[in-house]
C-alpha cells in the first residue's frame, strides 16, 4: 500500500512500512547517517540522521522511524543542522583528533585539508583518513572548533591477529560491526562493554582478537564508518617490493573491487574495469599481472573434480572464513566440508608456472592480489598464500600516495583471458557476493538440488541441517 507525504516540500509516495530515511533515500533526498546500514535494522544510536517532522515534539530518528500518510518532513533546517553539528562535536570529544586538527599546517579547519595533501603528511596515521565516515559529515557540518574537553580513557589498539586489527579509541558505537558479527555471520565475537568512560565494543570476554572467536572474516571491517576496524596494512613493504631491482612482482586484480574504488574514488557507477586498475598497478612497478579469470577456473576445476562423483550431500568450501568458522563450531563436521583452492591459492599457483615459465627463481617473486574480500588478507598472513593481499581502502591509499589518478588511467587489453572450461557446476563453483539474508540460495540444476550459502549464518544453517540428518541438497556450497 502506498502513502502520500511531504518531504522538504516535496509530494512524494511512499510504500507503507518504509522508514523516513528510505523514502527520501528513494526520491534523491540524502538525509545523513553514521549508524545506519542498509538491509539490516536500525541500530537509532548516532543521531545523525534526526528529521523534523511535523506534529512530534522532537526530532525524529529518520532510520527508525516509519512514514505515515499526510506526514510532513523536513530535514535540513537550520535547527536541524545545529543539532547534528552539536552531536558530532560530542562523537569527536571521545574519538582522537589526529586527523581534524593538522599539526603541520597549523590550520584548525577540516575544510582546508586536501586529502591528497594529507597522505603526505607525517602526522596522522588513521587508515581512514580521507575517506572515513565521520570524518566527512565533520567537514560537511563544519566542525572546525571542538568545543568540548577530549574525556576518555585510551586503549592500546589490538593487533594480536595482525590481519583484522582494533582500536577502540576510534569507535563511535555504532554497533554496525556487532550486528554483522552476530547476527549475519552468527560468530557472536562483537559486544558492547562496561557504561560511563569504559563503554565499549570488545571482543568476546573482553579478550585481545586472537584468542576470540573471531573467524578473520572480516565482514566487521567492511561496515565500520571510521578506523576502529581494519585490516592490517602492508603499502610501504609492498611499494619497496615493485620497486625493488632484485624482485619480479606478479599481481591479481578482482572484480569485487569495481564498485567501492569506484566510490572511494568518487568515480561514477561503471566507470571503472579491471583493466584500469591493472594499468594502474603497472604504473605502480608490477611486472606481470595473471587475469583473475584464469585463477577463477582453476579453482572452479578443482570444485568441479570434487562434485564429479561424490555421495550427496557433498559439501564444499574455498573460503578461509569457512574454514575457521567449521574447526570452531562444527568441529564434529570438519571432515565432511572438502576445501578446494581460493581464488587466491589458484592464482599463486599461477604464479609458480609462470615463474617457471620465465626462468624466474622462486625466491625473486613476489605476488600482490587487489581484492575486496578481507578473509583473503587474513589467509595471507595466516597461511603465506601470497605476499601481498590488499583491500580497497588499501589500494585507494597507495594510488594516492604514488600520484596514481585511477580517473585519468588508460585500460590495458593486454590481459590473456583463459577459455571458458565448460564446466557442470558453472557459476554455483564461481564467485559469490555476500549479503546479509538469513537464508540461503537453493537452485536445481542438472536434477540436483544446490545451496548456496552467501555468509556464515547461511552457512551455519546448512550445517545444522547436515548435523541433524536432515539436509534435503545434493550440493551445498559454504562461503563466508
Ligand atoms: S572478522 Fe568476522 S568474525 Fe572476526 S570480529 Fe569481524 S565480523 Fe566477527
Ligand atoms: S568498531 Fe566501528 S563499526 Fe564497530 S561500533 Fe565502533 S565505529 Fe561502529
Ligand atoms: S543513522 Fe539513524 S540514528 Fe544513526
């Protein structure tokens, strides 16, 4: 059912049962927000996204607060701004200031600082600087003066995982991580602690990351607004690498990447390929680049070799996350699960028969993938499946530092794309994206039943049904 409201004097139609925030969203009307994710429910705790809205005696959470019809909206008038002014000048009185007031050009205004000058600077470290959340709605709102004294005590950051690292002095708590670590990815690692000066997210029993449960999948990093959750970085090893006489460089570049450096990038939507960012690697000194293609079907042929034959229900996995997530919480069903290469693995594989190809010798090869799946930067780490493995944030970072303008790259075609194998599976053996959904996806294909599962809490469903006898697939594929 439809309603009929008013936003910023605007007549729009709403379905019924949309929030404020989604209805603006739906007709170009950008309310802004910290706390909010999309397809998840409302956490309401930054206060950002607050709307006047005609008849109620206060603001309105626009992310939890449902339309009506007749209802009469405004969200961006002056008493409005002030609030949200007010509001991150209190988020800052809690968070360090490294970045808002610059050291090295004795300026006090977020509006002077040029990102681009920024990474030059020796001063600030965040690895969100730049292109951090709140960060951005400070230089919107003119937050230039800090009117509040800094509270709080300071944690050391935990890097005890050296992939997935914390530092809680950063958090505004949000609680976007908590919700996808628990209630998407069911690992339960995330929560809240203490009240007052010590209110904060910790990992489980307060415990540093590595002896949590935490499963390095590193979905908690892709939803934090600010730098309180990353991956651990490797720009100036990897640039003394590509620039490195004694060293050959062989690079990956994945397509999941296309829509967050087209953002981060401010780039429009399908502007960018794959091509450019090989371009730009080579601009950045890797020799060689192996098309994600050709690492895709090698591990595709491996999944492929599993299924040809097996009892049903055969369950596969190329995911590192996965694989934690099984030793963990369903250790009694480890030796059901049959892992096949990552993506990753295939293309180091790759690599191998290059370097052999070339004459190359093994210890003169370094290899770098640009990817957007964080457990791919943990299985680095963890497992030495390759040397360098970095995310967007990353990638953003080092073309900025080394002048690389993705906007005025030129795209190679030189990329040998490897034949379509022919394979029986097809795309249920290939890439897949994560959502946030509580189910899985079921397809019949060539008679049989297949499951897909798209996170951990899918994952972590499918194995329920395996454990109680119950499972109704052929094929179920687990990625996290
Ligand atoms: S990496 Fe995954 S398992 Fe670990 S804390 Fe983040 S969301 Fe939870
Ligand atoms: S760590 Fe990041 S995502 Fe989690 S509550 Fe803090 S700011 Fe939000
Ligand atoms: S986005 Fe609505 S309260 Fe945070």
């Amino acid at each position: 059912m439809a309603v009929m409201m008013t936003i910023d004097g605007k007549k729009i139609e709403a379905e019924a049962g949309m929030t404020i925030l989604e209805a603006a969203a739906a007709n170009d009307i950008r309310i802004p927000t910290l706390c909010y994710l999309k397809e998840r429910d409302p956490q309401a705790s930054c206060r950002l996204c607050v709307v006047e809205v005609e008849g109620a005696r206060t603001f309105q959470p626009s992310c939890a607060t449902t339309v009506r019809e007749g209802m009469v909206v405004r969200t961006d008038t002056e008493e409005l701004r002030r609030n949200r002014k007010l509001t991150l000048e209190l988020i800052m009185a809690h968070h360090p200031v490294d970045c808002h007031h610059c050291m090295r050009i004795g300026s006090s205004k977020e509006e002077d600082l040029d990102p681009m000058f920024c990474e030059m600077c020796f001063w600030c470290d965040c690895v969100r600087d730049g292109i951090c959340e709140l960060q951005k709605l400070n230089r919107e709102y003119h937050v230039d003066r800090l009117p509040f004294e800094l509270e709080g005590y300071r944690y050391p950051a935990d890097s005890s995982l050296h992939s997935v690292i914390r530092d809680p002095n950063k958090c505004i708590k949000c609680r976007r991580c908590i919700d996808i670590c628990n209630n998407v990815q069911t690992v339960h690692n995330l929560a809240l602690k203490a009240r007052g000066q010590e209110y904060r997210v910790t990992a489980s029993m307060d415990q540093p990351m590595a002896y949590s449960p935490c499963v390095r999948c590193g979905r908690c990093v892709d939803v934090c607004p600010t730098g309180a959750v990353y991956m651990e970085e490797h720009i100036d090893e990897m640039l003394f690498c590509v620039h490195s006489y004694d060293t050959k460089t062989v690079g990956m570049v994945s397509s999941s990447l296309l829509g967050e450096m087209e953002n981060l990038c401010g780039m429009p939507e399908g502007s960018l390929s794959v091509q450019k960012i090989v371009s730009a690697m080579h601009k950045l000194g890797v020799d060689y680049v192996i098309s994600e293609e050709q690492a895709i079907n090698a591990s595709r042929k491996e999944a492929e070799a599993i299924l040809e034959g097996a009892d049903a229900p055969v369950v596969i996995s190329n995911s590192f996350a996965v694989k934690n997530f099984v030793k963990s919480r369903f250790a009694d069903l480890a030796d059901r699960v049959r892992y096949y290469s990552s993506v990753q693995e295939s293309f180091a594989k790759e690599v191998g028969k290059l370097a052999d190809r070339l004459h190359l010798p093994d210890e003169s090869v370094k290899t770098v993938v640009f990817t957007a799946n964080n457990e791919n930067g943990a299985q680095a780490r963890e497992e030495n499946t390759v040397d360098f493995s970095m995310n967007a944030r990353e990638i953003y970072r080092i073309f900025l530092r080394t002048g690389v303008d993705l906007c005025r790259t030129v795209a190679t075609d030189a990329l040998k794309q490897d034949p379509d194998p022919k394979l029986v599976y097809g795309d249920v053996t290939g890439p897949v994206v994560f959502d946030h959904s509580a189910d899985p996806e079921v397809r019949r294909l060539n008679g049989k039943l297949i499951a897909v599962a798209h996170n951990l809490g899918q994952s972590a469903k499918l194995l329920e049904e395996i454990r109680a006898g119950n499972s109704p697939y052929d094929v179920i594929r687990l990625n996290g």
